[in-house]
C-alpha cells in the first residue's frame, strides 16, 4: 500500500514529505495550497507513515555508543573477570563476513 495517497499530484508521486512542501499550509497530516493561483490539492500521509517517521526519528535520538556497556565491560576487564567465548567470538566473525 503506498504511504501517500493523493489526487494524484507530481509533488505525490515523487513522494514527498510536508516538510518539502514550503508554499503550503500544513495542518496536521494534510498539506493544502495557500496561494490562489495553486492548483487545489490535497496530501494525507498515512497513518503508517506517521508511525514511520516517528520511529525513524526516536532512533536518531539514540546515542550510537552504549556508555553504558563500555563502563561495564571496563569494569570488569580490570576486575579480571571479562572472558570471551571462543566460540562465540568465531560465530561472530563467520556471521559477519557472510554478510
């Protein structure tokens, strides 16, 4: 099901988002003209792509290091107590190179 459903405008097609759209009103999920001389078109975003772009922005938020993990894993090389599963250190690897 395509994100975009429209009156079938050139701005729709090519998909793009309200924030694109700088000569017209946003309200809400709908984006319609505000100059007259403006063909009467109306974008509605649906809900999915709402859900969307609302994901992709929570993940942008997302530190990319996991302080919190470094600080752990710190700890505990210098405890001595941090060991690594040979195994598990080589499934990593053979996961990583055939991808």
């Amino acid at each position: 099901m395509d994100p975009l459903s429209s009156t079938q405008s050139p701005s729709a097609k090519s998909g793009l988002s309200q924030a694109a759209l700088p000569a017209s009103k946003q309200d809400g999920n709908k984006v319609t003209p505000t100059s007259p001389s403006e063909k009467s078109e109306t974008i509605t975003i649906s809900l999915s792509s709402q859900e969307i772009n609302q994901y992709t922005d929570a993940m942008a938020e997302l530190p990319d290091v996991r302080e919190d993990r470094i600080v752990q894993i710190q700890a505990a090389i210098e405890s001595g107590t941090y060991s690594v599963s040979s195994q598990n250190l080589a499934d990593k690897l053979i996961q990583d190179l055939s991808t």
